[in-house]
C-alpha cells in the first residue's frame, strides 16, 4: 500500500474507501492505484497547484472574515452504479412528494383536512407567504432546482438529512471540482467511465424554458442575482454563461402592465422566466420587505398574473422547513402511495405534547437544530456540547418548541482526505441536485460531496471550514475516454455589458457601475 496510507487508521463510521484495514472497496481500485506511485510531498504539491488556480480564476468562498480558495480534496468520492440508481431514485421521489405538497398547502391543503400534517406546521411557518396562494406555476412547476443533503450512516445506509428547495447553491463547485480533477488525474477519467457533469447548464436551460408562461414561442430566461458582493456571485455567473442567458441585478429590470422588462441599450426586452438566486424576503419590496433594494418592484405582480415565471418559487420555504422534514416520509406515502426509498434520520419534534420532555431529557445525547438554520449555523451536537452551551439550547427549546428539532446522532461516513501530507478520515456528506422541467426530475450525477476538514468534526458546511471532493459516478461498462473540460474560463463579462443575444444592459440611473 502506498505510503501515505500506512498510518491511515478506520474511524468509527463506515468508510468509503476502506472496507478493513488495508482493503480498498472495488469501486475505489484505480484510485487507490494512481495514487500508490505518488510521494506525499507531490500531492500536496497538486493540492496548492489547485488551490492556486481555483484563487487565480476566483473560485473561492468567505470564511473568517476572508476569501479563501476553494478547498478541493484530491480523492474523489466514488459511488457505483447501484449506489447512485438508489440515490436517483430517492431524490426524484422526494422531489415528486415536495412539489405535490407545495400545490396542496398553496391550494386545497387536503394533507392538512386529512390529518397528515397539523395546520400550525404551515401557519406559523414564516416562510409562508400568501401572496404565493392560487398561484399556479406552468407545468406545476415549484421546485425547478432542488438540493437534497444526504449521509450515509454506521451500517451503510443512505439517509436523508435535509432538504434544500427555496435558492439551493453549490452546483457551480461540482462543474469546478470536475474540472480541476480531470486535469490532475486525466488518465484515471480514461480508465474508468465516470458520468460527466458537463450536461447540467443545458439541462437547467431546457427546465427553465418549459416553465414559462403559455403561449411564449421563444422565452427569454435571466438570472437575477443579489450582485458580485453575494458569496454565490461566482455560481450565478456561471451558470448565466452555461446558459448563454442575461445575468441580472434587480435594477436592470422594471415592471409595468405586471409584465417583467429588462433594460438594454436596444431598449426593453420582455422576460418570461427568472431564475432568482435571492431569497423570497429581498425579491419584491412591494410584497416583503419594503427596504430591499436588491430586488425588483412589482415582480410577484407579474407572477400573480401569469406573465412571467419565477423559479425558484416563492413560498417553497415552507417545504425545506426541517419540522416539515419530519413529515416527509409520511407525505411520500400520502400524495405518492410509495413506501419511502431514502430513509430520514431519526428524529424528535419538540412541539409535540410528550416529545419536548423526551428531547430535554436526552439534550446531551442529540443533535439540536433550528428549523430555520443554514450554513450550520445554530447546530448543537450533545455528546460534543459543554454544559452551558447545553443549558442555553435547553432555555431556547422550552421558549420556542416550534422552533427546533432533534436529531439522532449519525456517525456520517468517512473517507481518506490529505491532511498535510499523509491521509487521514474525515467525515463526509452529500448534496445531490436534482431538475424538475415538469415531466421529469433530473438528478445530476455526482453531486457536492463537503468533507469536515478538522479532525472528528461532523459540520461539512464551508462556512464552517469546510471542504470538498469531486464525486464520481461510476456508469456500468467501459470507460469511453477522457472527460472534456465542461467550464472553460471564469466568467468575465459583467452583468451589464454585452448580454448574450447581443443587447447591453442599461444601468438605472443611479445605480453603481461595475
């Protein structure tokens, strides 16, 4: 075995590499075998090789205060083709079941006639907008993009974590991470035949044009993002250029006659479809928050009246509420009539008579979350937790049961990650993410693969410190060749220079050039 795996040690998880010590899984040969020759001090020599262009092409993320390359693992995580049919098929089943619950709570809300899902879950849900009620998408179409966080637990098992389908965010870093590993390792991608993640700007193009609004021939689809100061600004130019549409900020836009304009040196043009990457509460300052100024007057007037189509929708929030993760297998059997193919984790809803005294009983034993966190923010892991960190989540609890879940403990999988200059295990998850364009759910193959970098911990998010890995979806037959480059260069162009039909954006006046 190669020498950076002498000292690696199995942690108590299931690893994905190592079935026992010194037996590598069969999926994980031919990386095992590119890796063998390689002297430690060379792979970290890769690793600061690719930090460094991941810096030089601005593909970097904020932590601490500072902007950081993007922290990419050279060993990939592997998944087989069972593996990855099992994962398919759970993910577009939990996608078919939120999208038929998002239709049911903004329209006959039988679940809850039915007793499936208790009204307070939906009423006092703050992601529950009303200005989204009787509003019916083209094609049924809520979720368009879906990112659903999955583990795998002590015995192997996939289990689902949570789910992620108001502005889910990371796709851009596995277009990025692929793009890196096939220039480290191109021989490896001849060897075996790894599903290309080239595909997904077009597949997401062909989604968004199926959702627009009936009777628009040839619909013109922007991406409407916060601006170059928003921690995604490098993922939603990306995409607008995987997609050879406009990049927008919401002044480059104007409502009138609740129709949706975009401003350009050739005059107006019509938009049909918004591929939003800012939350419900910034996009319309006539509906949410009236001091935004990042989003688009008049915009959810628009949508109300069928003239342009936001994706994601507005009011989704209510479906990645992780209470309501609590319910899904239940809405699973509910509005699909299947059993459940991915499991939840184990979990407790405090504001259920009888569960909040269970959950307080056993707080220094579970994972604790807001039902509203991301990013990580606001996890307490009991058995790590100190105990005035412990008191203070319990005070938290009892004040808002609403408010929080808990979580059996999931010792997330491992996988041999470069520590300086030697392997060790950290743990890992995955986040698959999934196309809706109304007759199907897409699920890209591979996925965002986060590895928690310090040793032991099990918060993956980069926000936190932590890491990636490419993720490789092994297809059954030969391999058919080297992967092309699917990225090319950093998008350069600004959001309003040189759109790509021809038009120049036109800023509004006032607004900061960039």
């Amino acid at each position: 075995m190669a020498d950076i795996f002498d000292a690696y040690a199995l942690a108590d998880a299931w690893d994905e590499m190592f079935e026992r010590p010194g037996e590598v899984r069969t999926a994980y040969e031919p990386v095992l075998a590119a890796l063998q020759p390689m002297e430690p001090a060379e792979l970290r020599f890769r690793a600061d090789q690719m930090a460094r262009s991941f810096t030089d092409r601005g593909v970097t993320y904020a932590f601490a205060g500072e902007e950081r390359p993007w922290p990419l693992d050279l060993v990939p995580r592997v998944l087989d083709a069972l593996e990855w049919d099992l994962i398919q098929r759970g993910v577009s089943q939990r996608v078919r079941a939120l999208e038929a619950y998002l239709a049911d709570a903004y329209g006959p809300c039988r679940a809850f006639e039915d007793g499936v899902v208790p009204w307070r879950l939906l009423l006092n849900s703050p992601h529950f907008h009303r200005a989204a009620h009787g509003v019916e998408p083209p094609g049924g179409v809520r979720i368009h993009v879906a990112g659903i966080d999955l583990v795998r637990d002590e015995a192997g098992d996939f289990r689902v974590l949570e789910d992620n389908v108001r502005v889910p965010s990371g796709v851009s870093y596995v277009i990025e991470n692929r793009r890196a590993m096939t220039r480290i390792f191109p021989s490896l991608f001849a060897e075996q035949h790894v599903l290309p993640v080239d595909g997904y700007g077009q597949r997401l193009l062909a989604a968004l044009r199926a959702s627009a609004p009936d009777g628009v021939g040839d619909p013109r689809v922007v991406v409407l993002t916060p601006g170059p100061s928003n921690a995604a600004y490098f993922e939603h130019a990306l995409l607008a250029r995987l997609m050879g549409v406009q990049l927008v900020e919401g002044h480059d836009l104007v409502c009138r006659g609740n129709r949706v304009w975009m401003r350009t040196t050739r005059g107006e043009m019509p938009v049909h479809v918004v591929y939003r990457r800012l939350d419900d509460d910034f996009l319309d300052p006539l509906h949410f928050r009236p001091d935004s100024v990042i989003g688009c007057p008049g915009i959810m007037n628009a949508a109300q009246a069928g003239n342009v189509t936001l994706a994601n929708a507005v009011g989704n929030g209510i479906a990645d509420d992780k209470l309501l993760y609590t319910y899904v297998p239940d809405l699973i059997r509910y509005y699909l009539s299947e059993e459940p193919v991915l499991p939840n984790v184990e979990s407790f809803r405090p504001d259920e008579p009888g569960q909040l005294e269970a959950v307080l009983d056993q707080l220094d034993q579970l994972v604790v979350k807001p039902v509203d966190g991301a990013g990580g923010q606001g996890i307490v892991i009991g058995p790590h937790a100190d105990r005035q960190t412990l008191d203070r989540v319990r005070k938290e609890v009892v004040a808002d049961p609403r408010g929080w879940i808990a979580q059996r403990p999931v010792a997330l999988s491992t996988s041999p990650t470069l520590a300086g200059e030697r392997m060790a295990p950290r743990h890992i998850d995955l986040r698959p993410f999934a196309v809706n364009d109304g007759s199907d759910v897409w699920v890209l193959p591979g996925g965002l693969t986060r590895v928690a970098l310090q040793e032991g911990n099990l918060i993956v998010n980069s926000s936190q410190g932590g890491g990636s890995k490419d993720t490789w979806v092994l297809a059954e037959g030969p391999a058919e060749g080297p992967v092309a480059d699917p990225s090319g260069p950093l998008p350069e162009v600004a959001p309003r220079q040189l759109g790509p039909d021809g038009d120049h954006l036109v800023p509004q006046e006032g607004a900061q050039q960039q």
